[in-house]
C-alpha cells in the first residue's frame, strides 16, 4: 500500500470531519460545499481502493489476509457517500453530525488498512 495516500486520505478525513462538525456547531445543515469535500475524501478512496487491487494483481499481499483488506478499501469507499446521503435526509445540524461521523470512520479505517496490510 502507498503509505502517503494513506495519510493522505486519511488527514483530508479528519478535515471534512472538522469542517462539518464546525457546520454542526453553529447548527447549519450540510452545504454544497461540504458535498464538494465529501467528493474529493471519496475520490481519493476510490484512488486508494485501485491501488490496493493493483498491488494484490502484481502478486503483493496484505499481512492480514486478502478478504480482510478488501472489505477494508470497499468499506473506506462507501462510508462517506453513505453518509452524505444520510445528511441529504437530514437538512438540520445532524446531517453535519452525520456528514462528519461518516469521515471519522473514514479516518479510522484508514489507520485500520494501514495495519492490515502490514504498517
């Protein structure tokens, strides 16, 4: 795994977090710009989620187990669109809590996926 779009990944996490829970604060729902956020973090998941399959298609293996570090990169991409969504459902301050709940997970499995594959 690239170790720089780990970090990467997961510190651009933890400022959609910040950012959206800033929104929650002063109870704003979640705006076009925060979705903005929500589509570069998931962009580069889904960037992430490609070299993780390139690396195991070239022979390289995850310390852990292949399935588990998988689910992990399927998992790391869908937690923070999935949220979005939820936040769309939700036009109060809680969609921001949601929004920003959605990127802390996402921070967490990017330490998660570091560790399976062998940090």
């Amino acid at each position: 795994m690239l170790d720089a779009l780990t970090l990467v990944t997961g510190v651009a996490a933890l400022l959609l977090a910040a950012w959206c829970g800033w929104a929650a604060y002063r109870d704003e729902p979640t705006k076009d710009w925060h979705f903005i956020g929500m589509g570069v973090v998931s962009l580069l998941a889904l960037v992430q989620l490609v070299v993780g399959i390139v690396q195991l298609a070239r022979g390289e293996k995850p310390e852990q187990g292949t399935t588990i570090f998988v689910a992990y990169l399927l998992g790391a991409l869908a937690c923070v669109p999935a949220a979005g969504l939820m936040s769309l459902s939700e036009r109060s301050k809680w969609g921001s809590v949601t929004a920003a709940a959605g990127a802390v997970v996402l921070a967490v499995l990017e330490v998660r996926l570091y560790d399976i594959w062998g940090g």
